[in-house]
C-alpha cells in the first residue's frame, strides 16, 4: 500500500508540470518562469550540497561535462518546453513528455551502442502514432501550432540526448551537486536567450509567477524526483508503470483547469502511446534454460 501511495503521488505531482506552465504563461513570459526556476533550484541544492552537507565541489575536468549536461537537461529542454506551452495544449504537452523514455532508447543504440529490440520500435512508432492523432484537432482548431509542436519534440530531444550523456560518464560527485551545478549552467547558458526574447512589457512580477515558479520547484523537481528515486530503488519496472498513469491525469488536470477539451482523438491518441510505453517496457519472458530442461527429461 506504502509504494502504491508514492507511486499515485509521483504521478500527480509529475504530470501538473504543463498545466502549471500554462497557469504561469497567462501573466509570465516562458524564459523568465524557467530561468529564475533554475537559479532558485540551483542555490537551494548547492548551498545545501556545498555548505551544509560539505560536499566537495566538481574537479576541473568536470565543469565542462556539467556546462554540456546543464545545457541539454535544463537550458535547451526546459526552455523549449517552456517556450512551446504559450503555442500548444498542456495535455499535449503531458503527453509528449511520455515518449522520452523510447526516444532515450533509441539514442542509447546510436550513440552507446545498445541493442534496440523490436518491442522499443513497435512502442515508439505507436506513441509517435498517438501523438499524431492528439495533435491533428489542435492544428485545425488553432490550440496549438506547428512551431508548439517544433518545439515539443526540440525539447524531447534534447532531455534524450541529456540523459544518454549523462549515462555515459563515469562520476566522481554525488548526484545533488550534479543536479545543482547543471542547474545553474543551464540559468547561465539560458539567460542570453530570456534578455533578448522577453517581451517585459508582457510580463508580470505577480502572485501567479512566482506560485508557478515555487511549484515547479519545489512538488515537481524536488519532492516528484525523490520519489521517483525511491520507486526505481524498490523495483525499476514496476516503477516505469507509473509512467503510464502521467499523459492521462495530464489531459485530466488540462480538462479540469484549463477547460482543454477531451474528445475522441485525445482518447485514441493516449490510449496508443500508454499501449507503446507498456509494450515498449513489459519484463520479457524468460526461456527456459536448455541444459537445465535437458537434464529433467533424462530423468
């Protein structure tokens, strides 16, 4: 019961990610919310990391590491997230974030070599299928435009690449002071972009942008990400399932708050690509070992 009641946390607090950047986006500009969430993020880790914890900084050799990681996970991927929240549906959204887990298969074959089975293509040529189905209204009734969606797929991209980057070094700090540095790398390399692109006449220093910021913060990337810890801890596979629940309490909190509508498309759309995760991600069967089957019919 303790592990289904995390997992049903994780996956509330985890897909109300796009319907609070669209709350955010009604008096904010998108670059604005995403960098002052990553230097808040970034301070509250590292003067927890550093100066609390005592933990020891990077090495030399691993700033650069942290600028390319930071810039992958957090300035490109969030701020292209962010950005494509002001010209597409947060359901949609919510349903995007669901195909990154074959996306970061697929890199993973072509850049560390792993085998991809014919399960990871058929589930993501079925999520890539449902997305397309739950994009077409959109485009046609004007909720979401083709640059939205651009961007949408930019930024899966890049957390793919991010991750797969990630995986492939060996690190010789703890996972707080990576997050925290890649974090404030990610402020930095963002902040060109949100000087020169905010229209600060749009933007509104109100109750609203910073509710968004401290949400996106705080229940999204501190307290969903340590539980989502804790699930992979406990058994990776049956964590992977609570991914499964995300796209559809995301069209739910779209439809509740936003008034999103859910029609025929968003169903079929949804129920391919949470068909493609489970494909892509149920354990395989296990063939019975031949010496050992042998050595039972002889008996």
């Amino acid at each position: 019961m303790k592990d289904i009641l995390i997992g049903l946390l994780f996956a509330m607090l985890w897909s109300s990610a796009s319907v609070v950047t669209k709350f955010g986006l009604q008096t904010s500009e998108p670059f604005v919310i995403t960098n002052t969430r990553f230097v808040l993020a970034a301070m509250l880790m590292l003067v927890w990391a550093h100066l609390v914890r005592r933990q020891p900084l990077p090495a030399p050799s691993e700033y650069r590491k942290l600028l390319i990681y930071g810039m992958l996970n957090a300035s490109i991927y969030l701020g292209a997230f962010s950005w494509a929240m002001r010209y597409t549906t947060a359901g949609l959204g919510t349903l995007s974030l669901a195909l990154n887990p074959l996306l970061i298969a697929i890199i993973s074959a072509a850049f560390l070599k792993k085998k991809v089975g014919s399960a990871i293509w058929t589930g993501l040529l079925l999520g890539i299928a449902g997305v397309a189905i739950v994009t077409f209204p959109v485009l046609q009734n004007s909720t979401a435009t083709p640059l939205g969606v651009g961007l949408l797929f930019g930024s899966m991209i890049s957390y793919s690449l991010g991750t797969v980057y990630f995986s492939g070094i060996t690190w010789t700090i703890p996972r707080l002071v990576i997050n925290g540095w890649q974090i404030l790398f990610g402020a930095l390399t963002l902040l060109p972009f949100t000087l020169g692109l905010t229209d600060w006449e749009h933007h509104k220093w109100t109750a609203t942008f910073w509710a968004t910021v401290v949400w996106l913060i705080i229940p999204v990337s501190i307290v969903a990400v340590q539980l989502w810890l804790y699930l992979l801890h406990q058994d990776a596979v049956k964590a992977a399932l609570w991914l499964y629940l995300c796209p559809v309490l995301g069209f739910f909190y779209a439809w509740l708050l936003l008034g999103e509508p859910v029609t025929l498309y968003t169903v079929v759309g949804a129920i391919l690509v949470i068909w493609g995760l489970y494909i892509s991600q149920r354990p395989r069967k296990q063939l019975p070992d031949k010496s050992s089957s042998g050595t039972l019919d002889k008996r």
